[in-house]
C-alpha cells in the first residue's frame, strides 16, 4: 500500500517534503526515482502469492506469473495516469472539502481491485486446457502441401 501510495501522492509529497524539509530533498527525490522499479518488483511478488495461497486449489508459480505482471502493469498505469489526474485536473476539495480525500481514496482502491480480478481471470483462462489449444491452432504454420 505504500508503494501504491507513493506512485498516486509522490510528486505532491515531494514538493511537500522540498518546502518544509529541504534536507530530506535529496533522498526524497530518489526514492520518487526509483519507485517505478521497486513497486513492479513488489507488485508482482505480492500477486502472485495472492494467485497462489488466496485459491482454493493448487497451482504453480509459473502459472501465476501472467496475471501478476499484468496486475503489477495495470496498477502501475492506473496509479500513473489517477496521479496526473489528481495532479491536473481535480478540484474536488473546494466542493466537497476534506471528504475529498477519502472519495479519491476509495475511487482508486475500487479500480485497484477490479484490476486485481482481472489478473486473476486471465491466470484461469490460461490454465483453461481448451483455450490454450484453440489459441495454439490460430498461431500453428499451415502445412507444406506442395508437390516435391
């Protein structure tokens, strides 16, 4: 969650950090920096140990590893595109004051979520036998019918 924290509020709490404390800035902007790399790592260890305990069946890692970079990008892109909204567009504080911050909050954690499902789903239809084949057929090289 902090990670997920520090990709939606970095750059306000970084500008935050620079006026009040500009001893930290430094460090600040480093980890702000660096936050992409180690919120993918984190991400996709956290899911697939979510896909992997979280079911009631058993499954292998290498089957979870799909969903989990896919969740791991759509958190990442989510996150990135919620922050330059926040950043850019929103004024929601001068109509609804300091609800604003508990609306935002769960708005995100709500889409969070949805992108967590779906991650999920798309480990399940790869583990779906039938699927993998039919795809396997699409992609197969027609045969060499020609005469010799």
């Amino acid at each position: 969650i902090i990670t997920m924290i520090l990709f939606v509020f970095g750059n306000r709490l970084y500008i935050w950090i620079e006026k009040k404390v500009p001893i930290l800035a430094d460090m600040a902007l480093l980890i702000i920096s660096v936050r992409t790399l180690i919120g993918l790592v984190t991400l996709v260890i956290f899911f697939v140990l979510i896909y992997l305990f979280i079911p009631n069946r058993k499954a292998k890692v290498m089957q979870e590893i799909p969903g989990a970079l896919f969740s791991a990008a759509g958190w990442m892109g989510f996150s990135y595109a919620f922050s330059f909204y926040i950043d850019n567009f929103s004024n929601f504080s001068a109509t609804y004051g300091s609800l604003t911050v508990i609306v935002l909050f769960m708005l995100w954690m709500y889409f969070l979520m949805y992108i967590l499902f779906i991650g999920a789903q798309f480990n399940r239809l790869l583990e779906d036998k039938q699927f993998v084949t039919h795809i396997k057929s699409i992609y197969k090289k027609p045969e060499d019918k020609s005469i010799n």
